[in-house]
C-alpha cells in the first residue's frame, strides 16, 4: 500500500491546504512584527487608571457610612436648587481646588453649606437668644446678634476654605526649595520634563506630600492633554504664588526655547534663594520696630520698679520717721 492511498484526501488537497495555512501564518506575523500598534490608547488607558486610583486613594477618607449619609443629602438639594449650575460655581471650585479639594463631593458639600448654613445658624442664635435669654440682652440687641450670626454662617465656608488655601500655600512654599534642588538633580541626569515631575513627586510624597500631589497631577496632565502649556497653566491656577509662577515660567521658556531645563532651574533655584534670603533680612530689619512696644509696655515698667523701687521705699522710710519724730 502506497503512502497516497494512506491519505485521507488527495494529495493534491493536502498540500493547497498547507499552502494556505503556511500563507495564513505568515500574513499573521507580518501583522503582528511590522504593522505599528497604537500605542496611545494603551497610554491613555494606563492614565485614566493612574488618575483613578489617585482619585479614590484621596477620597478613601469620605466612605464613612455616617459621611455618605450627609453627602447624599447635600447632593439631594444641590440637585433640586441646580446650585453647581450658577454662575459663581465655577470660581468656589476654582477656589477649593486651590486648597487642595478636587473632588465633586467637595463642591457639593461646599454649595450645600453655603445654602444651609446661614439658616441652621441663624435658627439657632434666635432659640438661644430669644428662647432661652442667653446673656439678658436687650430686644434690638439680640435682633442685630441674630442678624451677625445669619451673616457669620453665610461667609464661614468662605473663610475656611481661604484659610486652608493659605495653610496650604505656605506648606507648598516651604517645600518648593526641595523640589527644586530634586528637579535640578533629575534634569541634570537627562530627564525629561515629565520623569522630572513624575520622580520629584515620588520622592516627595512622605516628606511634602501637598507639594507632591501638585507635582503628580502636573505630570499626568502633561502626558494627555493635547498642549503642554495647558497642564502649567494648571499648576498656576491651582497654586497662586510668585515662585510657582516663575518655575512655571521657566518650564516654558525651555519648552519654546530649547534651553537646557537643568540650567534654567539652577538659575531660577538661586533666585528664589536670593527672594528668601532678602525676606529674612527684612523680617530682621523690622524686628526693632516690632519690639518697642512690647519693651515700653513690659520691660520698661519692672525696669522702672527696679531701678526706682528701693529709692522710693527709703525716701517712705525717711519721711515716716521724720513725721513720727
């Protein structure tokens, strides 16, 4: 028996089926190794997921049962009053973004203060004060204390957020000299921008972890948004300092001009070390200023008993005895 007889099919068959499998293969990896896969939507999917994961990393603290109570309740009204479609919505989360709060749940718990707060403050200075007479006040006294506390309530969520903008402006300001020697350090090793950015906030996430997370967010932004410029001027808008302005500055002169990054942060780290040193000086200049009053209203007077209290006891002492003579 032959070995064509053996064959199920033909030989003939057998081998055109080969041919088209061998065909097949060879077309696929020619798909496979020469045609280009598209790199950016593998990016764009490893960026969403990096932006998420620091997303709910930083609103880890808000999934206390007792908290999505409230904030269901705040989104409920937010909703029905179409507060975040006002006009003024849009600088309040300009406003909490620069105290760090980039979340939604923040400009709804935000909103819902501000329309509450006036009320359930108001309610309550008129039960203490009417209700149970705190301090014994007069009729139109305690109209104008119920009136500043409907006003103190309206302007409290204002005034929280500016404070905590400002603490976090000062915490950013004590930690950008730092940042800027790692930039300096990174760009002066061939890094780009964005691994400077992305490395600095990795090494300053335990020490200055406001300053990192801006620095972070900088990074990713640089890597999606379709001009670069775009994510530095987010960094300004986000943080509203002379020295963030002029490193921002910098970055884009490097960016136009193609100097070198690590010359360019060296220049400008020795010019905010200039800034702070003349700071110092100056604190120090009107440091004597400063201290007058206190010396004329503390120092002087124990100076005063010092120098002219055991005189004065003598000369009590003299004329007790000349009148008792």
């Amino acid at each position: 028996m032959s070995f064509e007889e053996l064959l199920p099919v033909p030989i003939e068959t057998l081998i055109v089926a080969l041919a088209a499998l061998a065909a097949g293969a060879s077309v696929f990896a020619v798909w496979i190794g020469l045609i280009a896969p598209r790199p950016m939507k593998a990016r764009m999917k490893s960026l969403n997921q990096r932006r998420a994961s620091l997303h709910n990393a930083r609103m880890a603290p808000k999934t206390h049962p007792m908290r999505l109570t409230g904030l269901n309740v705040a989104n409920v009204v937010t909703r029905k009053f179409q507060l975040l479609q006002t006009s003024q919505a849009k600088k309040y989360a300009e406003k909490l973004m620069q105290a760090g709060w980039r979340g939604k749940d923040a400009m709804i718990l935000f909103m819902f203060l501000k329309l509450t707060l006036p009320f359930v403050v108001g309610i309550v200075a008129v039960v203490a004060l009417y209700g149970f007479d705190v301090g014994g006040l007069p009729t139109l006294q305690k109209l104008a204390a119920a009136l500043g506390a409907v006003i103190v309530g309206a302007y409290a969520p204002d005034l929280f957020v500016r404070n905590a903008t400002q603490k976090r402006q000062q915490l950013i300001q004590k930690g950008l000299p730092d940042g800027l020697d790692l930039m300096v350090i990174c760009a002066e090793a061939g890094l780009s921008m964005d691994a400077t950015l992305e490395r600095v906030g990795r090494e300053l996430r335990n020490s200055w972890p406001e300053l990192a997370d801006e620095v972070t967010l900088t990074s990713i932004e640089l890597s999606f948004l379709p001009e670069r410029r775009m994510a530095l001027d987010n960094l300004t808008r986000r943080i509203r300092m002379s020295q963030m302005r002029a490193l921002v500055n910098t970055m884009l002169q490097t960016e136009r001009y193609g100097t070198p990054l690590s010359q360019a942060l060296r220049v400008l780290s020795t010019e905010l070390r200039g800034d702070r040193l003349s700071k110092a000086e100056e604190k120090a200049a009107r440091l004597p200023a400063i201290l007058t009053v206190p010396m004329i209203v503390f120092i002087l007077p124990a100076l005063f008993v010092v120098l002219i209290g055991p005189g004065a006891l003598r000369m009590i002492d003299g004329l007790r005895g000349v009148l008792g003579g």
